[in-house]
C-alpha cells in the first residue's frame, strides 16, 4: 500500500492518496497572517482509518515547517484535530 500526501497550492488544498485513489483532503484559504482550515473530507468507503488525522497533522506540519501563518480551525474536524493534540496548540491563531 503506497500513501501519499500532497499540497496542492494551486487548489488551496493538501490531499491524501492511497495507492493512486484520493481518500481524504482538507481544503484552506489564506487570510493574511492566518489559514483557515474550512473543510474535511474523506471519501466515505475509507471512513473510519484514521486517514483525515493523518492529513491534517501533515498539513499542521506543513504549515508549521514552511509557513509563519497561525491556523484558525474553521472545519469541526481540525477544531476537534487540536483539542486532541494540544501541543500543537501553539498553531492556533489567537
């Protein structure tokens, strides 16, 4: 099984891909300092494995890694992503 995780800037989105097929994305919009995570998505015959917090945290990680913007969580999904992964809280914007 080949995993994959992109960044699609192009289409404000980071996506994930499991032997060639897209199973989950997580869709942004830039707004001055901060990213807004807005929207989840796993395509429902992959539910249930754990692949949309595998993207988000490469997207927190991303973004952490190459950007200064702070994330505002916008999307139910990323809002919970942080309360379970409160180390990562120094991402949130303020």
């Amino acid at each position: 099984m080949t995993t994959l995780f992109d960044h699609e800037e192009h289409a404000s989105r980071y996506v994930m891909s499991i032997d060639g097929a897209l199973v989950a994305v997580a869709d942004y919009r830039l707004n001055g300092t901060s990213i807004s995570f807005n929207h989840t998505y796993t395509q429902p015959a992959h539910r249930g494995n754990g692949y949309a917090a595998q993207l988000v945290k490469y997207a927190m990680d991303d973004v952490e890694a190459t950007t200064a913007k702070r994330v505002l969580p916008m999307c139910w999904y990323v809002a919970e992503w942080f309360d379970a992964n409160p180390a990562r809280a120094q991402l949130l914007s303020r």
